[in-house]
C-alpha cells in the first residue's frame, strides 16, 4: 500500500490514464489524441485513426480503519471514437478496444505512475460498442469504463476528528 500521501490526486489519476492512451498502437494505427475531458473537434483526428476521450464518472471516498486511512474510489469513461466514412475504418474500433485491455488489464496501479493508486482495472460488462454524433457526423465509438483506487492519509495532527 502507498503511504504517506496527505492528499488525494484525481486529475493525476485522470492524466496518468490519458498517458497510458496516448499513441496507443491498434492494428495498424495509432491513437491521434488522448484527452483529459472532450476534444473540441475530431473531425480530422477521426479521418486518420482514432481519438479517446478520458472523463471521470462515479466517485467516492471512505475511512479505511484506524489512523486516518482513506480509500477513494472512481470510475472513468474511456470514449474512443473512429470514423464511420468506410466500413474499414469503422471496424477499427474493434482493433482499439482490443488495444484498452491489452494496455490496462496487467496493469494494477496504472504503472506506478500515481503514487497513491493501488488498484486500476476494466470494469466487468461495462463496455460498449456505439454510433457518437459529434461535429455534424456519427461516428463509431466504444465506451470502456475503469476503476482507480487511491489512498491517502489524514495529515496528524489534526488526524480524523470527532
């Protein structure tokens, strides 16, 4: 377990996942754009691969024992978006989806890159293959969800007060 940590860092966690997204191999391209949140305009991202958009969903916080020990939990979308001009370019979706897994299933703490996350993972039956309007087209998209764990300590004193 990490230690030592005073403070939660969320939008580390958020950035740490868009690292592990950005220029993700799939077949036989790479992902143009990983972003934290949404990406103004795809429209030329998804003409030459895909994008993936990151954006935090549910979020939670819990007292974890004696000591001040605090586990936060989130989950996040991963929005990943291909074109649907050609039957395949859309069919990419599949070769990025099968990317996702590959990248985030052996990996438990998002490659220690956060220092307080000890638990990363795809969230069982959570993903989903969809047609995105965005930018005055549709577009093929898949939503993946992923769980991060993070502990942090109450700085003592004050510590967990009554």
């Amino acid at each position: 377990m990490p230690s030592f940590v005073t403070q939660p860092d969320t939008k580390a966690i958020g950035n740490a996942i868009v690292t592990y997204l950005t220029g993700l191999a799939y077949g036989s391209g790479t992902v143009q754009l990983a972003q934290l949140e949404e990406i103004k305009d795809v429209t030329d991202l998804v003409a030459n691969g895909a994008c993936i958009e990151v954006y935090g969903n549910k979020d939670g916080s819990e007292r974890r024992g004696f000591g001040g020990r605090i586990w936060d939990s989130q989950t996040w979308f991963l929005l990943s978006l291909v074109s649907l001009d050609k039957p395949a370019q859309a069919a990419t979706i599949y070769d990025v989806r099968d990317a996702i897994v590959q990248a985030f299933q052996p990996h438990a703490t998002l490659g220690d890159q956060v220092l307080n996350v000890f638990h990363a993972q795809l969230v069982e039956n959570s993903m989903r293959f969809l047609k995105v309007f965005r930018n005055s087209q549709w577009l093929r998209g898949h939503l993946a969800e992923l769980e991060t764990r993070q502990e942090w300590t109450v700085p003592i004193p004050p510590g967990v007060t009554a």
